[in-house]
C-alpha cells in the first residue's frame, strides 16, 4: 500500500495547478475556507476580547466560552450548525467560525488580563488615554498569549475545514472522502500526508510572525543568557536564535486552564 | 415541543446503539490518558533530568499536536499495518496527542518543584529514586494533574471524530444526523452526552486530585 | 504649589482613606508625605494626578483645580515614579524614558535623543539603553523609573516609594545622586515613604500622616526631631531624635582649642604637612578615627569625639592640616546652650 502513497503523492499530475482535483486546487481551496473562517472570527472575537479584558467587565462570558469550546466536540457542532443553518459553503463558514471564536476571544482576554496590574497602572500615570493603554501597553504584553489563540484558532479551523468535503464542498477532505468511499487507501492516506503538512506550515507560518510581531522583552527572549553587563541591543542578539516551535507550543501546565490549547478534529 | 419528542423517540427505538457506543466512547477516550499518564512521567523526567532532550522531544510534542486528528486516524494503518477501521489506529493515535500534552505538562510541573525543598530533603538522606517518588512528583502533581485534565475532556471530544471513518463511538450520533439529512436529534443527543461525559471526567479527576494533593488546598487559594 | 484644601476620600467599602486634609506644598521644594502603613498616604499622592478622584474637597496646583483637567494631560504635565518603578515590559530602556515626550507629540527620534541624555543624568550607561526592563537590576529599573519621569521636564514631580525596593546600599547611593539631581533641576516635588529617616533625609518639609488620612505634623525635618507636635508624631520620629537632630545644626560655631593641647596625656602627632596621624602618649601611638570640617553637621563632630581615644575630635582646614581639637565636654555644653536657647526661644 506505501508503494501506492508515494505514485500517488509523486504524480506529477497531482501537482498540477490547473487540475481542478489537484493538490494545489484543493489546498487553495482549503485555504480558502479557513482564512475566510479565520478572519471572520478575528473580526468578531479580538475587538470583544480586548473590550472584555481591558474593562473586566463580562468575563464569565469569556471564561465560560472558553470551557464548553473545550468539552464541545467539532464533529457535532458543526453538524448541528448545517442541520440549522442549511449546507453549503455559507453554513461551513459559520460552523468553522464558531469553533474559531472561543479560542481567540478567550485567549485574548486572558491575556490583556495577564498584563501586571503595575504596569497598566504607569500608563494611566504617565497620562496615556485608555485607547492608548489597549494598544500600547496591554496588547503589546499579551501578544505571546493572545498569539497562543490565534494559532490554535488557525490549526481547528484548517483541521475543521477537511469536513467541507464531506459535505460535498472542496478541499484537502476530498481525498480523504473520496478515497474511502472508492476504497483508494493510497488516496486517503496521501491526502491525509498532504493535511499534515499543511497544518504543521500554518502553524509555523505563525510561530515567525509571532517572533516578529512579540517584543523580545515580554517573551523570554531578553532575559536569555548572560547579557546583563554585556552591551549588545537585545533586539539584535535575540533574532540570531533560530525559531523553535516547542518554546511557543502549547503549555497548558503552567498557565491557566483558559488559556491551555484546545485540540479536537 | 416537538424537538424533544423526537429525541426521546429517537431514544426509544435506539438507545441500544447509544449505550453500546457511549460504552466504546468510554474506553476509546480514557483508554490512551492512562497510557500515556504512565508513559509521561520518564519521558518528563528524563527531559527535566537531561536539558539536551528537552528540545528535540518538546519539537516533537508540539508538531503531534499539530497534526489534524483525521489525518492521524487515516495516516496510521499505512505508517503500522493496522487495517483503516481499526479501532487500534484512535487508541494509538489519541495515545500519541495526549503523550505529547502530558510529556510538557510533567516536565513543566517537575521543573516548577522548589529545588530547596529537594535539597533539604537530600540534606535528609532521602536517596534520589525515592525522594523523586516520595517528594518530586508528588510536589509537581498539581501542574500534571491540570495537564491530565486537559487531555481527558480533550480526548472525549476527538474520539467523535473517528466515526467519520466509521468506528463506533458517540460520534456516530453526528454522522447518522448528516445521514438523516441534518436532522438534529441524534446530533444533540450525541453532543449532549459527550459534553456531560467529559464533564464528569473531568469532576473525577479533580476529585482525585483533591484526595492525593490535600496541602494545595488548605493554604493555596491565591 | 500644590494645594490640598479640605480634602477627603472614601472609598466605596466605606474606608476613610483621607480625611479633611489640607495642606500646601511649596515650589520648588521636596516635602515628603511619611506616616504608616494604610493611612492614605499613596491615595492623597494619587489624587494630585487625579489617578484618584477625591470625595470632596480640592486640589490644585498653581491655583488651578486639578478636576477641572482632562486627566491624561494633567498626568503628562506630571513626572510619575511608581514604587518597583513600573517599567513597560516591551519597551527597551530608551523608549520607557521617551514615552511622556511622544505623547506629547515629539519626533520618536527627538524623544529618543532626549531619553539618552537623561539616561545618563540619573547615572546609567547608554549600553543600556537597548535592553528591555527584565535585564536590569532593580536599582537600575527605579532609575529609568525617575528617568521617564523626568523626560517631558515636569515641574511637578510624584514619587511612590521610589527607593523601596532595593537594598540599603543601592538605595543610599540613590538617595545621593537624587539630592544631586534635585540641585540642578529645582522641581516641586511630592514624595511617599513610610521611612522616617529617608523623610528626615531627603525632605525640605516633612508632612507626618496618621490614620485615616489626618495630618499630624508638617514641619522642616530639624524642627520634627526638636519639637514633635504630639505623642504619635514623637513615637513616630522614633528613638534617638535629639541625636539625630545634631545633623542639621551646624559646627561652626564651635570653640576649638589649638592643635598641641595634651589632652588626658595625649598629644596629636602631625606629619610634614600638618596632616594629623594619631595620638601618642603613655608610651604608645593611637588612631584619630578620622577628621571633621567645618562645614560639618554636630553630630559628625560628636561621633568623632565619642570615637577618639583621647575623648577630641580633630578639626582639619581645606588642606587636610590640623586646625583645632574639640573635646565632648565642649560639645555637651554647646549643644545644651544651643537647645535652651531654641526652647526659650519657641515659648517666647
Ligand atoms: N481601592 C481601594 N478600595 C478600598 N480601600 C482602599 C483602596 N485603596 C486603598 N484603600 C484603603 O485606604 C487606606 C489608605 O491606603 P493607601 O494606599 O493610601 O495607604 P498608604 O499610606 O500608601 O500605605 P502603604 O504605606 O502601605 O503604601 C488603607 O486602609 C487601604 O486599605
Ligand atoms: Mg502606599
């Protein structure tokens, strides 16, 4: 069966951009459905979040929303959506937008409200205006949780977007439906490879923008090594590091149970 | 209202399937937290214990973690030999996800030990495996604790997923909707049940945690 | 100046945190708000800045209603030093301190310039400049602290406890460099602490709180350790205060006697230049234990006399020579002098 995978992964055929059942036709596609999804529920849910974290006020709503996204499994809360909503591609994109906002809207206020108390309380002092507060002081330190979201909004809704195909929409799904509707293992398998992959770049795609959006002075990053006493900018040394997936990868232990990763589909 | 009659006939005529896949449910969620619980601890202390492991296998933790659940499930059979309905693939798969949570979640709670109190209780004579049984682990057992809990109501929620591939399990109350033409009984009835099991998963397990770490209540509500 | 007229806070729970307080602050001066814990003193510094609003009463700084302020103004027009110095995590050192400038509207570029040279006014290098908070020390932070204060060049300057949090030795050379720092910029400044001795060594004035917001005392720092205006402001000032009050009077007037007085069978050797280098007698020779000038406090002087084996401290001029040997029997009968003459002066 290996031997299939690989013809299959290797046809050359299979790559071509104008093959409508092609990886990169349907990878687009799928790409599609999230991003769409993505920034619909950023749309919605960083603004609430920021409002809700900078003014404490309707946490239980961010709280609780956090929680039962967790217990909530995907399969069925999508399926419920399209059995309400109707199918088609408007209703996935509702569903895949209904996964994505606890996450971000979650995370986010659980990371302006991580922001010391001190800290908020010197830009009042030094006479910042509220808004200026939000987006100078409190997002810019909550960034690494809030960025935490983002990518764990990012990675469900890639995973999430695979159910398209089996709603007879586009996408990496197909292979994994078709496949095992025409019992074309080889198929299913190299889609599912293909899948992998994909979420694995997403997710990389945003550890490097969280490196270059993240001030070194709140993630760790400058506090690194022996550079008390040595002259070096920070900002300079710090870029040398490689990128490392682990250190930004989910660390439910020592945060809150709000702000731990959520995983299903 | 008419919904819940339909859900109570749609209980009537099935609540056989249901029962049997609540059961299977059961085992296909928990089943990979306790292997993976007793997997977890060498691999964290040997993280902890080696700095150099630390980032290969915390890489490794958090690529798993990446990988869609499905993909996993179909991914597996090639990868193993298992054939692609067989339960054994969520077992592993699930084992792995959880695995991959767990490891960071004990390297994390091991590291958070207060290395006096290690200190003092070698200033003791405690010899190292069993000052790390006896006082270590059990130190960092809040932070795993948290980490397993994560996990479990985790877990509950993505057995679902396998039965697109048409292994048994609560998730066949959301696919048999989809074949019914959406139609939201069984849906809700699955999500209803799954949700209350992991629920009660999640009660146990802070009840235990409650009886084998009875220090971290008495003073500790920061 | 800072007014406090008739002012109270309550806070919602029902605290009485300030009460009727009414008090003014000169220009151009250090007054030091010191009292214990809990009785208003960070709530009535909060409300100069408005980042609390009081219950009634009003404040105002030369003559305007701080109230009737948009608050973010009022605070940019106010240097602001918090207790742990309160720096911004993301920013580097240089952009904490050129904060307030960019509010106001300044050039990034002109307010970074700005930042550097203040940098280097409160004593740090401009290495540092490019590092983020986590990687000073935490005298360095409360430095750049006093820094982004100063950027916007406030006349009014509030300070929360601002040497705290470190250690004694760090927070005396800050203590120093502050009073340095004040000498060339002359700012009105309001400053919290619940250190008596800081208050006595830092303040022009010293206002003493008590609970619940009352004020019991506002005097010059001498004058608080002389005549404490009642039994709490007396407990508070604490042991030793008639001691600790000969810092402030001056030895100039002190009668000396000529360097070769024997003194108890001691006489002071001197070297080529007339330095002093000990006392020798009875067979042997013996430190000075140091030298005072005559700039120096009374009590500098009878530490050195306490301290000397033959009972004489050694008065030196410019030059490091000997001039003039004072014994403690002088002083005693100096400062008994000095202290009737102070007490029949207040009741006349
Ligand atoms: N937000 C608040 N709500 C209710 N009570 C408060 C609040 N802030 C302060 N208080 C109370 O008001 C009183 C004065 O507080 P304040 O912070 O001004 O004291 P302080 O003199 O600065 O004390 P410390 O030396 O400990 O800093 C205290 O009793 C305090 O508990
Ligand atoms: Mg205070």
């Amino acid at each position: 069966m290996n031997d299939g995978i690989l013809s299959f992964l290797l046809d050359a055929t299979n790559w071509q951009p104008g093959n409508n059942d092609g990886f990169v036709n349907r990878t687009i596609e799928h790409l599609g459905y999230s991003a769409t999804a993505l920034v619909i529920a950023f749309v919605v849910a960083f603004p609430l979040g920021l409002l809700i974290g900078h003014t404490n006020r309707g946490a239980f709503l961010a709280i609780n929303l956090g929680n039962a996204g967790r217990a909530l499994p995907t399969l069925g809360v999508v399926m419920l959506v399209l059995a309400i909503v109707g199918v088609g591609l408007t209703p996935v994109t509702v569903a895949l937008v209904v996964l994505a906002i606890p996450p971000i809207l979650t995370t986010t206020y659980a990371g302006m409200r991580a922001v010391s108390g001190a800290t908020v309380d010197a830009a009042r002092g030094v006479g910042m205006k509220e808004w200026q507060i939000v987006f100078q002081v409190e997002l810019p330190n909550a960034w690494p949780i809030v960025f935490g979201g983002l990518r764990n909004a990012a990675l469900q809704v890639v995973s999430t977007a695979t159910l398209a195909a089996y709603v007879g929409l586009g996408g990496l799904g197909r292979y994994l439906f078709d496949g095992l509707a025409l019992r074309d293992y080889p198929r299913v398998v190299a889609g599912a490879i293909v899948l992998a992959v994909l979420a694995v770049v997403v997710d990389l795609v945003f550890s490097l923008v969280q490196r270059l959006v993240v001030s070194p002075g709140v993630d760790g990053r400058a506090s690194r090594g022996p550079r008390r006493g040595s002259n070096a900018p920070a900002a300079l040394t710090a870029s040398e590091d490689v990128p490392d997936v682990a250190d930004d990868a989910p660390t439910p232990g020592g945060v809150g149970m709000d702000k731990a990763p959520r995983k299903s589909l | 209202m008419e919904f819940f009659s339909d859900v109570r006939t749609y209980l009537e005529i099935n609540h056989e399937t249901v029962l049997e896949s609540l059961v299977q449910h059961i085992w296909l969620a928990l089943l990979p937290v306790a292997i993976s619980f007793v997997l977890a601890l060498p691999l964290g202390w040997a993280v902890v214990r080696y700095g150099w492991l630390k980032h290969p296998i915390l890489t490794l933790s958090s690529v798993i973690y990446t990988i869609p659940s499905l993909a996993l499930f179909l991914a597996l059979p090639a990868i193993i030999g298992t054939s692609i309905l067989d339960p054994l693939n969520v077992v592993i798969a699930l084992t792995l996800y959880s695995l991959a949570l767990l490891v960071r979640t004990t390297a994390d709670g091991l590291a958070s030990v207060d290395q006096q109190v290690v200190e003092a209780a070698t200033a003791m004579g405690y010899k190292p495996a069993r000052r790390w049984f006896t006082v270590e682990l059990p130190l960092a057992l809040p932070v795993i604790m948290a980490g397993l809990r994560i996990t479990t109501v985790a877990n509950v929620s993505m057995v679902t997923v396998s039965a697109l591939i048409g292994i048994q399990s609560l998730g066949q109350l959301f696919t048999r909707g989809f074949q019914l033409g959406f139609y939201a009984p069984p849906i809700v009835i699955g999500l209803v049940l799954s949700v209350l099991l992991a629920l009660l998963a999640d009660s146990i397990i802070v009840l235990v945690q409650r009886l084998v770490t009875p220090w971290a209540r008495v003073g500790g509500a920061r | 100046m800072i007014e406090f007229d008739d002012v109270t806070k309550q806070y919602p729970d029902g605290t009485v945190a300030v009460g009727n307080l009414s008090l003014t602050i000169p220009t151009g001066a250090i007054t030091v708000f010191v009292g214990p814990s809990g009785c208003g003193k960070t709530t009535s510094l909060r409300m100069i800045n408005r980042m609390i609003d009081p219950t009634s009463g009003t404040i105002r700084i030369d003559g305007k209603d701080v109230t009737a302020q948009d608050p973010a103004l009022l605070r940019r027009s106010i240097g602001y030093v918090i207790q742990h110095a309160g720096l911004f995590p993301h920013r580097t050192v240089v952009d904490n301190v050129a904060t307030v400038p960019v509010l106001t509207g300044l050039s990034r570029k002109e307010a970074r310039k700005r930042a550097y040279e203040l940098l280097e006014r409160v004593g740090l290098t401009t290495g540092m400049a490019d590092r983020y908070p986590v990687q000073l020390s935490g005298g360095q932070q409360q430095r750049v602290g006093v820094a982004r204060a100063l950027a916007a060049d406030p006349p009014v300057m509030l300070m929360d406890e601002p040497f705290s949090a470190v250690d004694p030795v760090v927070r005396d050379s800050l203590q120093q460099e502050f009073l340095r720092l004040q000498g060339e910029l002359g700012k009105t400044i309001v400053m919290v602490t619940h250190d008596i001795d800081e208050a006595i060594k830092l303040g022009d004035n010293v206002a003493v709180f008590a609970e619940g917001g009352r004020l019991a005392q506002l005097a010059g720092p001498e004058d608080l350790l002389a005549n404490p205006a009642d039994d709490f402001v007396a407990g508070f000032v604490g042991r030793d205060r008639g001691f600790r009050g000969l810092s402030f009077a001056a030895s100039a007037d002190l009668p000396v006697e000529p360097v070769d007085t024997e003194v108890e069978g001691l006489r002071l050797a001197v070297d080529d230049a007339g330095r002093p280098t000990g006392w020798t007698g009875h067979g042997r020779a013996l430190p000075t234990e140091g030298s005072w000038s005559a700039g120096d406090s009374l009590r500098a002087v009878t530490d050195l006399a306490i301290l000397s084996p033959a009972g004489a401290a050694v008065r030196v001029d410019a030059d490091g020579r000997a001039d003039g040997l004072v014994r403690h029997a002088t002083v005693a009968e100096f400062v008994r002098v000095r202290q009737l003459e102070r007490l029949s002066g207040t009741d006349g």
